[in-house]
C-alpha cells in the first residue's frame, strides 16, 4: 500500500486490474483500518479515472452474492448518493410508484453513509426484515412488484469497510460504485449521479452493457431530478438538457425536498407522498424521476406521457397499494 500511496500522490492513476485488485484486498482486510481510510480520502480530493471506476466495479462484482431474478423484466432506480443535500427518500419512492404502475423493481439500497436516511434505513423503520433469500425475493416480486436488495447481505466482504465509511462521514467512490453492483443485474436502470463529470463515465461504462438505461444529474448537484435546476440525461443514445417545464412541471426551491432532521421525518414525508398528501414539489419531485424510469422502461413514451402515468398511480392509491403489499409480505 506505500507503493500505492506514492504513486498516487504523484497523480499517477490505476490500471483497471490494479484497482480490482487493490479493492479485493481491502474488502478481505489485507490492509488496516488506516490505509484503507487513507486510500479512499485520496479518492475524495480526485476524480477517479475510468479504468479504476471499472476495476473497483469488477471487483465488487467478483465479491457480490447474486442472485436470479431473470425471469422478470426489472428496473433499478438508485442514486449514488454523496450529493449532500439530504433530500428525502425520492428515488425510494419512486420505485413503489413503478411497482404501482405495474413494473417489476429490484431496489438496490444501503443505510445512509452521508446523509441521515438512506433506503433501507427507510425500509427498516417501517419493519421490513433484509433477506437475500432468492424466493423470498421472487415472493416480493411477484406479489408486491418490488422487492428490497440491502446491500451488505449481497456484499458480506464490505463490512471491513462499513465502519471506516461511517466514520469519514462523506461520499467516498463506494457511493459512485452502488448503482453499477445491483446482486440481480436487473435489465433496465435509472441511475442518478452527483456530478456532470461522474455521468459521462457511468455513460462510458454503460455504453457496453446490453440494458437500457438513463444517467441524470441536475445542475447544481442532486444525485437526481430535483427540479431545482434544469438536469441532463444521458442514454445510449442521446444526451439531454432538460428544464422542469419540458415535463410539465415547476421549479421547486431546496428547502421544499429537504429530508427533514430524523428518519421519523423522513418516514412522515415518505407516507405522505404516497398517500397523494405530499406538498406540490414533494409530489412533483417523485413523479419527475418516476417518469425517467418510465421513460427508460417505454422510450415510446415522451417525459410527459410518463409524468401522467406517474401522477395517476400516486392519485390513484396504487403506489400507496404496492408500499403496503410490500411491507405486509415479512
């Protein structure tokens, strides 16, 4: 590791099988708490290089248990977190107003690391139990049309590096690798990034997948859309610069999506939502990226079609249906 530690502060970077190697080794606890504290914070103070974003993402894919839930037509909706905004549960919700809708989500999530309440903090306050159990996975699925992947079942090695992430407090590339490890490789994603710089690399990863999917950031940061600011997607095929308008929807100011203090409030925030008794940008923050993975889902489909169809499944009480169907099945 002080082989490595020189070279990076030379600003040399990684191959890619370094860097899967190097993380392997952390994630076995070849190095001490120190060295892989100070590897990660020298990834805080530069952007990682393509070739090390893929090599970390091979090594956790090496490590990962998967599991196989191929027989469904899934999508993923998962931010990498690390924008430090501390917004409620957004993409959360919208993957019950997707299982609302009628699709089949495979939520990827973790406890929250740089802010207050992550999924499945969220997903534990309201009692549901983290499996890995491929049936009960598929259960979940079939009777709820989502079902929760917590990520340190699937990632058994990582708890070497749990605690020392608890401890830094901010967003380390382990935030950048969430989306990109989901267990069940699900064949559709929507995935937010906190940074412009940070999507062009998923895009140039993602360019060799065979899935559809859409990378979004806003403007001034959020791993998501925001609607604080105009946002980009970027997909296989194009990339786009879009305004809240272009989705028939209104400019909304930070504090409005602030998660509140407590995982209690978030929750509170959380039920409201789903209920259809959120606040007008609450509301409309959900259905905007809501309509992003619809949108991945059926390309057909303008952003605004797909906002419709979110906003109906919220109103309608079927977002609210799935939630309740999931959280009855432990």
């Amino acid at each position: 590791m002080k082989a490595i530690f020189n070279r990076l502060c030379q600003h040399q970077t990684l191959s890619r099988s370094e860097s899967e190697e190097i993380l392997t080794k952390i994630a076995m606890g070849q190095y001490n708490e120190s060295q892989t504290a100070a590897f990660l914070t020298i990834f805080m103070m530069r952007p990682v290089s393509l070739d090390e974003l893929q090599g970390f993402r091979d090594a956790m894919r090496n490590l990962c248990i998967s599991v196989n839930l191929g027989g469904y037509n899934t999508i993923d909706v998962c931010g990498t977190g690390g924008d430090g905004f501390d917004t409620f549960n957004i993409s959360t919700l919208s993957a019950f107003v997707l299982a609302g809708a009628g699709e089949k989500v495979v939520k990827h999530g973790n406890y929250g690391v740089s802010s207050i309440c992550g999924s499945s903090n969220m997903m534990e306050f309201f009692g549901h139990k983290f499996t890995n159990d491929e049936t009960t996975l598929k259960r979940e699925l079939d009777e709820s049309g989502i079902c929760f992947l917590h990520a340190p079942l699937f990632n058994p090695a990582m708890k070497n590096v749990a605690g020392i992430r608890r401890q830094l407090g901010v967003k380390t590339f382990f935030n950048m690798l969430g989306p990109m490890i989901n267990p069940s490789s699900p064949h559709n994603q929507l995935i937010g990034v906190f940074s412009h710089e940070l999507a062009r690399l998923y895009n140039y990863v993602y360019q060799n997948e065979k899935i559809p999917y859409a990378i979004i950031h806003s403007n001034d940061g959020y791993d998501e859309i925001s609607l604080t600011s105009p946002f980009h997607i970027i997909t296989r095929q194009s990339e786009r610069f879009v305004i809240p308008e272009e989705l028939g929807l209104a400019y909304v100011e930070k504090d409005d999506i602030y998660g509140g203090k407590t995982i209690t409030d978030s929750a509170d925030i959380f039920l409201n939502v789903l209920k259809g008794k959120g606040t007008p940008a609450q509301h409309s923050v959900v259905i905007a990226n809501s309509a992003a993975a619809l949108n991945v889902l059926y390309p057909q489909k303008d952003l605004k079609q797909c906002v419709s169809i979110a906003n109906e499944t919220i109103i309608s009480g079927k977002a609210e249906d799935a939630f309740k169907k999931f959280i009855s099945l432990n």
